[in-house]
C-alpha cells in the first residue's frame, strides 16, 4: 500500500509503526474483523439508521468515494464501558439479568481496530484544538492552536483540500459549530477563543473561500451582531446576511422542524443550521421538538450530500461529526449526562454504519481528541484499612437524574428565597434522586452556590462537584480531575482497509486524506493561505491566571 510505505518511511526506526496486515477485499469491507466474537446480530436494542436514499453513480461518471469522520470529544475506553452496561442494565431490568448476557454490544464494539496517541505539540495532555488540528491537517501543534503550525503559520486541512478537489464538505457538532473541533476542519486562528473569526473564515470569508456545504450545530451568536437578540459579535458584522448575499449560502435553519421540512437535496446546499446561540442541549436536556438530535443531524447532512454528490461532477463527500457535550459533561464530572450523550451518539454511529452499507463506497471511523475526566466504574468511597474493598457499581443511581448538573447548578444558583436548605434538599431529591442527602453534602451545596453567586472562582467547579459527587459516590462512578488526561483513544473504523493497530493522531488525517486521494494537495493550499488573518499571536495575548484546562472548561461551559 502506498499510503503506508509513505508514512513508514517518514517515521523514525524507533518509533515505526508495525506494518498493518493486508487490506480485507471489497467484499469484506463492511465487516469488522472482530465480527467472529461481536456479530452484528448482538448490538443491544435498536438504534437509528439511515432514512435516505443511496448514494446513486450514473452510467459514464467516476465512481464515488466518501469519508466519514466521527470524533467522540473526551470519550475513553472506560465510558464506552460504561454506558454499554448502563445500557444492558436498562435493557433486561435488572443487574442480575444484564450481567449474565455476556455478548451484548453496542454500535461502536463491532467496529474497533485500535488505538490512537493524542499528545500535543507543547505538552503530553492536549487540549481540543491541538487534537483538531492533528485529525485535520496531520501536524502537531500547541494546545489552544486552531489549523495553524507551531510558529502560528495556516496549514489546510484534509475538508479544505477534499472541497479543491471538487467534494462536497460538511461539518456536524452538538457543540457551538465555531467550537475547537469543528473549527479545527474549517478556520486557522492563532488560538480557540476566537470564536467570532472562527465563523468569519468558516462563511467563506478566507484565502480560499468557502470550503464548506453543510453547518449543522450551535453557536448563532458568533453569526449575529450584539445588536440582534442573541448575538455578541462586537464588529456589527452579521456573516447570515454576509454568507447569503456574498458567499453563496442557500438555506438557513434554527429549529428542529425546520429540519425536518427541509427537503433533503442538493436543493438545499449550502446550509447553515443553528439550533442554539450556544452550544446544543445536552440529550439529558434536549427537547426533541425544539432541537434535532446528533443523528438526525447526522442522516440529514448524509442524505443531503448523497444526493447532492451523485452529480457527475462530484467525487463523492467529506463528513465529520462530533459528539461534542460527552467531553463537557465529563469536565462537570456529571456521570449520567456523560452516559447519556455516549449513547446519543452511538445513535450516529449506526446511522453511519447504515449508511456505508448502502454505500460500500463510503469510508467512515470514530476516534475521540483526548479522554476527559479519568472516568472509572467500581469507585472506593470512604475506604480506610480496615475495610475490605468493595468490587461494584451501581447503575441503578445513574438512571435517577433528571437532568444535567449544568442545568442543576444554574436552577440552584438562581432560586432567590429564604429557605436554601429546604430547596436544595428538595430539588436533589426531585431532580438527582437523592433523598438521604447528608448534612456536610448539603453545607458543600451552599457554599459552591454562594461561590457562583458571588462569581469567586471556582464556583461553577465547587457547585458542579459538590452536585456531581452526590451521583458518583451512589453510582460508584469516579473522575480523577475535571481536565482531560493524557492517555491513548479507542479507534473504530468501517471499509477502511489498513486502518489498525496503534497510531499517532497525525496518522489518522493522512489516512483519511489519502483514502479520498487529496493528501498531497496540503502544501500547496497551505501556502494559499500564508498571510490570511489568524488573529494576534499567543504571545502577544495577556496571560490567563487559571491554568489552560479551567479556562477550556469555562469555554465549555459558557452560555
């Protein structure tokens, strides 16, 4: 395969990768070489699936080729671990029934062929935008950098290229859509904050023009001047009407329904959807009727591009989809919000799964950018000595919230009356299920809300904590930090041949740029870009007091 004799010969003696055994033929593509122990016929339940039509190629024109890249922002083995017991447990009923059936899967376990390093440039634990940058453009760069090089220089990524190439691109998050991940495909900015440039280049409004068909997630406000309701930009810019009247964008979208009703063609192309000023809802909060969820966001944007891309004149698509609020639920600490967006996007990954089987010559894999919270099942709580240790944990306490702790925190912050106490203790026990709530928990309440209300950092950390441990030292499911944490990601993968074993993040951008033969136009385009605005340098930029991680969970966390 010339794709990895490429990269071997790049990389150091000591630290080559093995050479990947044999691609399976394409007949065998859609299977995954596990399936003699996690037949499909095992997945757990039933899952969304593609609703649209196949990919059609017309007599004479090329054939298609698509790629699909999911990213699970902040997902570990371990919560992949646990939401698929979760599952098993509210599937059979009971942990005495969910325990004996050992096969279960869910969408994601048939499909893994390996793991992938996630080290930034300046540090062993990356942040989103470093990870970005690296699935994107297939460099390393520092923590907070957005499609730029360590000395802040633009480098294209793998969409811009596929989109030169004539594909059609699009991006899918339930984050703000200006968020790292998704503008770690689509925008170059010297760091992650500059979420108002961000969707300026994301428009069109860059070197190269608009590289992007399809925009489904959150984050109207950085579209919107400060003088529209909503809105925060402060240069009066308003990029909807821009990317109408100057860029070429077609439809435009804010609400579920709008979605729905939305015929599903090329017709449609360019779409903008934003569903949120800022970020989408978690699942735990969604209201299914106001906000699409990640899989319907993501059958839309694959039918759409479907259809649009079975024109003789295009090569087939380009799709990245995020799971974006499973890392935001992990730096809450908040187990059940956690879970709940992991299976939300296991949803997406049968859609997808559907999809490439009804298009063989579709390539699709899941990875994660880092893994967040240290998340672990069979917590030791209040163990000393003398005690014995205790092997379990309990699913049963993760099913009894209500609702995500952001939203708690912000009902508890709020409530102005005399009696806090008797709020508090009633709304924990209305909205987590905890009814023998402790009086140091209750005193650790109180003083994580007058810490918010106060605005005393770190409020939100002391509230979310104090919120979140109720539910982890019931559940038996633990965090080590509210951060994210340095070790290797899971990597799934679906008809794409030679994809396994152990890899940098670098290596997966390279895969997927090679897979749709648009790899070798990076340099090139990266020099279009020299001189475009990235915004001021990191260095020139005053010192944040919090560490990297706090600031990047108040940018989560932000509404």
């Amino acid at each position: 395969m010339a794709f990895v004799a490429s990269v071997a010969a790049q990389e150091p003696a000591y630290g080559r990768r093995p050479t990947p055994q044999p691609a399976p033929q394409p007949a065998d593509v859609c299977e995954s070489p596990l399936k003699v122990h996690h037949p499909e016929s095992k997945v757990l339940g039933k899952w969304s699936t593609y609703t649209g039509k196949p990919q059609t190629n017309r007599r004479g024109c090329r054939p298609k080729k698509n790629f699909v890249f999911m990213i699970s922002d902040g997902f570990g083995i371990a919560s992949e671990t646990i939401a698929r017991e979760f599952y098993q447990w509210q599937t059979h009923g009971s942990d005495a029934a969910a325990m004996a059936d050992v096969d279960d899967i869910l969408p994601l376990d048939a499909l893994h062929v390996g793991s992938v390093r996630t080290k930034a440039s300046d540090s062993w634990v990356t942040d989103s935008a470093a990870s970005a940058t690296s699935f994107a453009s297939g460099i390393k760069t520092a923590n907070g950098a957005i499609g730029v090089d360590q000395r802040e220089i633009p480098v294209a990524t793998i969409l811009e290229a596929a989109k030169q190439h004539g594909y059609l691109t699009g991006l899918v998050a339930t984050s703000r859509i200006t968020h790292a991940t998704p503008a770690g495909f689509s925008a170059h900015v010297t760091t992650r904050d500059q979420e108002d440039l961000i969707a300026v280049h994301q428009i069109g409004d860059n070197p190269l023009g608009r590289s992007v068909d399809l925009m489904l997630g959150g984050g109207r406000r950085h579209f919107q001047p400060n003088t529209t309701r909503g809105g925060t930009r402060r240069d009066g810019r308003d990029l909807i009407a821009e990317g109408r009247n100057k860029f070429g964008w077609k439809s435009f979208i804010e609400t579920r329904q709008e979605l729905v009703q939305l015929p599903k063609t090329k017709a449609a192309l360019p779409l903008l959807g934003l569903f949120a000023a800022s970020h989408m809802d978690y699942e735990i909060d969604r209201n299914a009727t106001a906000q699409a969820s990640l899989a319907e966001m993501t059958d839309a944007a694959l039918t759409i591009l479907a259809d649009a891309s079975s024109e003789c004149d295009s090569p087939g698509f380009f799709l990245m989809v995020e799971g974006s609020r499973i890392d935001h639920a992990a730096h809450a600490n908040d187990a059940p919000t956690h879970i709940y967006d992991i299976l939300a996007y296991q949803h997406a990954v049968s859609v997808v799964k559907s999809f490439v089987r009804a298009n063989p010559n579709t390539g699709a894999i899941s990875t994660s950018d880092h893994e967040t919270g240290g998340v672990g099942k069979g917590w030791q709580v209040d163990r000393n000595r003398d005690q014995k240790f205790y092997y379990a944990w309990n699913p049963d306490k993760i099913a009894t919230q209500k609702a995500s702790i952001e939203s708690f925190s912000s009902t508890i912050t709020r409530f102005n009356g005399t009696d806090v106490a008797g709020f508090i203790r009633r709304t924990v026990a209305d909205r987590l299920g905890v009814t023998d709530l402790t009086d140091a928990e209750l005193a650790r309440l109180i003083q994580g809300r007058d810490d918010a209300i106060a605005r005393r950092y770190p409020g939100v950390f002391s509230m979310d904590n104090a919120l979140s441990t109720l539910i982890s030292t019931r559940s038996l499911v633990g965090f080590n930090t509210n951060g994210h944490t340095g070790q290797d990601v899971e990597l799934y993968a679906i008809n794409a041949p030679g994809l396994r074993g152990n890899m940098d993040n670098t290596y997966v951008a390279k895969y997927a740029g090679q897979f749709l033969g648009v790899w070798d136009s990076i340099p090139a385009l990266s020099q279009r870009l020299r001189g475009m605005n990235v915004g001021p340098s990191r260095n020139s930029q005053p010192k944040v007091k919090r560490s990297f991680s706090e600031r990047e969970y108040h940018v989560h966390h932000e509404h």
